[in-house]
C-alpha cells in the first residue's frame, strides 16, 4: 500500500464555524471554553490548522455534538 501523492492528501474539514455560531458563542468564548487562543479558532475555522485530538474533544464536548459532526477527513484537490 503506497502513500498518496501530496496532492491527494486528506485533510480535515471543519464545521466548527457552523457549530459555534448555532451555540451563538464568539470566538472568544469557545477558545476560553476549551483553553486556547481566540486566533486559533479562526485558523481552524479557515482550514489553516488542524486540531489535537484532545482539543477536538474539547470542541466537540463545549459544542455538544460528536467530533464527527465538527471534523471530517476529505481529499484536498
């Protein structure tokens, strides 16, 4: 089994944005919920980083949702 060639990685797609504002929390407050950097909601939010299982966890309990419904894995084109 081969590795991919770097175009067709996977990468994460998020739905934290949708998440988030349906919970009608700012950024802020998700990132003190779940003890990060406001920023770093908004890379998330934009694709720019991928979160630690344990902070996906986080999200995903502050949010009351499954981490699946917040995070999926697709091919980057």
């Amino acid at each position: 089994m081969g590795r991919k060639p770097k175009a067709q990685e996977e990468q994460i797609i998020s739905s934290i944005e949708q998440f988030r504002v349906l919970a009608g929390l700012s950024r802020q407050e998700l990132a003190d919920a779940v003890d990060v950097h406001y920023q770093t909601i908004g890379y998330i939010e934009r694709g720019e980083y991928s979160p630690s299982l344990v902070l996906a966890l986080k999200f995903a309990k502050v949010l009351n949702v499954s981490v699946e419904d917040i995070f999926q894995l697709g091919e980057l084109k």
